[in-house]
C-alpha cells in the first residue's frame, strides 16, 4: 500500500511539472512593434511575470523575453498582457505597482475585452483593476483599505461610484452594483454581462486562465441612482444596514 502511495505521489509530482512546463502557440509584439509567433511556456501565474520563456520552435532552445521588452502577448486562448498607458492614483495602488509603473505605462493582464475591456496587476489583497471603453484611456477602478483617523478599519468603495457613472445601461440595476465585489471572478463576469447585455460591438473576448469561473450573470432592472455613500466601516456594505440615497433623496434600507 504505501509502494502504491508513493507511485501515485510521484506521478502526481510529474504531471504537474509536465503542466507547467507546457509551451504553448503564441506570439508576442516587442517594443519596436516587430511581431514573433512562438510557443511560451504556460505557468500558473498569480503575478505579472517579470519574463517568459519563449521557442521559436518547439524543439529549439528556450530564451527569457523580459516584460519590459514586450508590447503585448498572447498565449492561445488563455492569456494575453499588454503594456499600456494607465491611470495613476498613489491612494489606491500599493508601493509595488507604483514602483512598476515607468512613465505612467504597466505591463498588464488583460481579463475582458470588448466595447468594455478589463485589466489587472498584483495578486491577492492587492490586486488592482483597470478599465476602458472601445478601447481607449485605462481608468483606475478604485478601492481600498485603510484605518481611519479613529483607528477604525474602513473600505473605500469608490469604484462602485464609478461603474454607476460610466456604465451608461438599462440592463444595470441598483442591485447589480451593490453586490459587486472587488475581485477578478465578480469583475470578469460583470463586464462580460455588461459587453453581452448593452454593448453594440459584436465582439467580446475572455481569457479563460483569467476567469476559470467566468459565466453570464442576469443583471436586473434598472433603479434611479444619483448618489451614495461608498465609504463605510470594513464589510459593512453587504450588511442589511446599508442604506443608499436615490432619485428624489429617499433613503432605502436593505
């Protein structure tokens, strides 16, 4: 039994490194604009990469191609990054993106593209969210954590303000932005809902590996939204005490 064990565990152990050292058809665009079709090697990131390693063929040497050299990248149906020009708010972004960024580029992940196009950098708590439409400026999706002066700790929800201002949709109700978390899986399948729902561009795409959970979500009906508070006490905005002021300053509580 236990020779059985270890057989199994030793295999398990190969597979996944066979896995991960995958290369995968792609290409990549450098800095001067030259295009190469490759085979990359496929990880499980959960950063921005800092290199990839790259084929020209699949049974010649592997090279490192640093992210500061490449333009944009993508790897079949899976991934694709991008440098672009985004928008800088020190407040919402940790000490490492701000080091990352050089002369207000970032070399991103693209999660959703479509009319509405969403991208990513950092990883865990201190993932952070970009967007743009018909692919022009990146807008910073903003929200953090912070202690307050009384030492209270607090969440900066601004991004919510934000998707009701820009997503201009009958399809997106009151409700819709409520519940929406700052997290990949929720922002993936928010835009996608969005890009399906009320977009008139034909053409959407997700990048599976960014959004393995990735599905259609109904948004619901419209209610009248002119404003609301979006800072409030650490994981109370899901509590049955919010309370939003709408159309006509009548308050609701939930």
């Amino acid at each position: 039994m236990t020779k059985i064990l270890f057989l199994l565990s030793v295999l398990f152990i190969s597979t996944s490194l066979l896995a991960q050292s995958e290369f995968t058809k792609g290409f990549y665009i450098n800095k001067e604009g030259n295009a190469d079709s490759c085979y990359i090697q496929v990880e499980q990131w959960r950063d921005i990469p800092a290199f990839f390693l790259i084929k020209t063929h699949l049974d010649s040497m592997p090279e490192k191609v640093y992210s500061n050299q490449i333009d944009e990248l993508v790897i079949g149906e899976s991934y694709k990054f991008k440098s672009e020009k985004v928008e800088v708010d020190n407040k919402y972004l940790s000490g490492n993106q701000i080091r990352r960024i050089k002369n207000d580029s970032l070399f991103l992940r693209v999660v959703v593209e479509g009319e509405a196009s969403l991208f990513m950098a950092g990883v865990d708590d201190n993932v952070t969210f970009w967007y743009s439409f018909n692919h022009g400026d990146l807008k910073l999706l903003k929200y953090r954590k912070y202690i307050s002066s009384n030492g209270k700790e607090m969440e900066d929800y601004s991004f919510k303000s934000q998707i009701q201002a820009d997503f201009k949709c009958e399809a997106i109700g009151l409700s819709d932005i409520i519940k929406l978390k700052y997290d990949q899986k929720a922002l993936t399948n928010f835009f996608i809902s969005y890009n399906d729902n009320c977009s008139e561009e034909q053409q959407q795409k997700y990048f599976s590996n960014t959004a393995k959970q990735a599905k259609r979500v109904t948004l619901s009906p419209k209610i009248g939204l002119s404003r609301f508070s979006m800072v409030r006490p650490a994981g109370e905005l899901s509590s049955p005490k919010i309370w939003l002021q709408v159309k006509h300053d009548i308050t609701l509580y939930f």
